[in-house]
C-alpha cells in the first residue's frame, strides 16, 4: 500500500515539477532593508522530484511513479501533454526523451541507496547524485543513438547534459536536505 502511495506522490511531484521553475534566493541590500529576489537556475523541479521520491518513498515507488509518467506522457492511457514539451509516442525522436527514460533506473537507484544505511545527509545527498549521474548516462546514451552521426550532436549534448548539470547538482544537494528533514518528520527509517 504504502508503495502505490508514494508512486502516485512521485508522479504528482514529477507532472508539476515539469512545469516549474527552480529558483534559488539572492540577497541584495540596500541601506534600509534586506531585499531578496529570486534567481532562476535554468532548469525545472522535475529533476528534483525524480531524486525525492526516491529517498521517501525508496527504489520500487521511485520507479513505478516514473515508469507511470513515461506511460501518461507517451499516450498510452490517454492523450496527456505532460512533459516538457507535449508528449505522445512522437516524443521518442527527441533527444530529451532519453533523459525521460533515464528517470526510471535514475529514482531506483536514487532510492537504493537512500535506504541503504540509516537517513544522514551525506548519505541521502550521495544517493541524489548518484540518480543524477544514471539519468545522465542513459539520456547521453540515448542523444549518441538518435543522433550518432548528426552534426548538432555536441551541441545537443551541450544543451541537455552539461549547462544544466551545475544547476541539477545544486538541486540534488537541495533535495537530500529536504529528503533528510522530510524522512526524520514522517519517521522513515
């Protein structure tokens, strides 16, 4: 029960996390007060959902709620434009796709060694990267099948892999603070 439960968290959390911006707070002062003003990191929350879903929920419910989005979001159940840029089966010639697919092994992973050891940041910000790293490997992959031989292959790998990376990094940190704060509230061991 409690699997199903966190799978559909996880893919509420991915579905909005597609279409949110991830922001950090920047302090500016002035001589009279703080001021904070959000800056935009480039990248959306979807990412983060992936990992935390992972470190609450652990591998099976990290990667039932992603396979469900793949699922919604290629059409098979329904006409549903979920991902990032629509959706449907012809979603699957883009490069982007194989990051979607990176997601699945990227949250179970995430979450086997989320719950390897006993909730510590260290462990639960290891485990995020380590989602991370999956979820770049495959999409890498998946853009050097598509496009092995196209011109604009650097820069695709430019676009989805390494502008992004700095930012998801920050987001993974992010999330095991949040996951490790989260896990101590619902004690989850």
């Amino acid at each position: 029960m409690k699997l199903f439960m966190w799978a559909f968290i996880g893919l509420l959390l991915t579905i909005l996390g597609t279409f949110q911006q991830a922001f950090i707070a920047s302090l500016h002062w002035n001589a009279n007060q703080p001021d904070i003003h959000p800056q935009p990191l480039g990248i959306t929350c979807q990412i983060g959902a992936v990992l935390l879903v992972g470190c609450l929920g652990g591998k099976n419910a990290g990667a039932l709620a992603q396979v469900l989005y793949l699922v919604l979001g290629l059409g098979l159940i329904g006409e549903l434009s979920i991902f990032t840029h629509g959706g449907g089966l012809s979603y699957m010639e883009k490069p982007s796709f194989g990051y979607l697919l990176g997601f699945v092994p990227g949250a179970w992973v995430c979450g086997y060694f989320a719950f390897k050891t006993r909730p510590k940041l260290e462990s639960l910000g290891f485990s995020c990267i380590c989602g991370l790293a999956v979820i770049h490997v495959i999409g890498l992959a998946y853009t050097l099948v598509l496009r092995a031989f196209s011109a604009d292959l650097l820069q695709l790998i430019l676009v989805y892999s390494l502008r992004p990376l700095p930012a998801q990094i920050g987001m993974a940190c992010a999330v095991a603070v949040i996951a490790f704060l989260l896990r101590r509230l619902l004690f989850i061991k």
